[in-house]
C-alpha cells in the first residue's frame, strides 16, 4: 500500500473514531498537511451526510445486504490493530474524561 492512501486510511479511522492509539501520531502529522486537511474535511463532510436525515438519502432494503456482501469480499488486514475509542487513546486511564461536544461526541 502506498504511503498516500496509508495516511488517507489513517484520517479515515481517526474520523470515525476508530484509530489505534498507536497511530495518532502518525494521523495528527498528516493532518499538517494540505493533502491531510483536504482528507479530514472530505471524510467529515461524508460522515456528516451519511448521519444526516435531511442531507441524506432514504437507503433501498437490499442496501444493508449488498454492504454486508462488499465487505466479507474484502481482504482482512495483516495485522489486527487494537482498536480504542479515541477518548481512550487520548485521556489517560484515571484521568477525568473532557467534556463531550461536537460531531465526535455525537458517535
């Protein structure tokens, strides 16, 4: 896999607050970049569609079979990761969780 679609993979995950703590680094360095930011915003505006009931569209009854389908087709990963809610990777254990706002908190 390149490394422009790793780091594209990467701010995916982090969007969907499915990123391995081990990884935040890595999607924080490439959101300093234009071609992270641009990512960021498009994978945002994407999630925000996809949850929106006034932006989004009605699903047919075959769409959740057809998804389902698409993704057992798909390779699994080399290696597991340990996924964490991003909360967890990012408060330490015994540390007061922070105030939730904002799309994230809304997953």
């Amino acid at each position: 896999m390149d490394t422009h679609t790793r780091l594209h993979e990467t701010i995916s995950a982090l969007a969907d607050g499915e990123l391995a703590a081990s990884e935040l680094e890595l999607a924080f360095a490439a959101l300093d970049t234009p071609s992270g930011r641009h990512a960021w915003d498009a994978y945002r505006l994407i999630g925000d569609v996809l949850r929106s009931e006034q932006c989004g569209h009605a699903l047919s009854a075959q769409f959740d079979a057809r998804l389902a389908s698409h993704l057992a087709a798909e390779a699994a990963p080399d290696e597991p990761a340990a996924h964490l809610p991003l909360s967890a990777a990012i408060v330490p254990p015994g540390a007061a969780e922070p105030l939730e706002a904002g799309p994230l908190a809304q997953r």
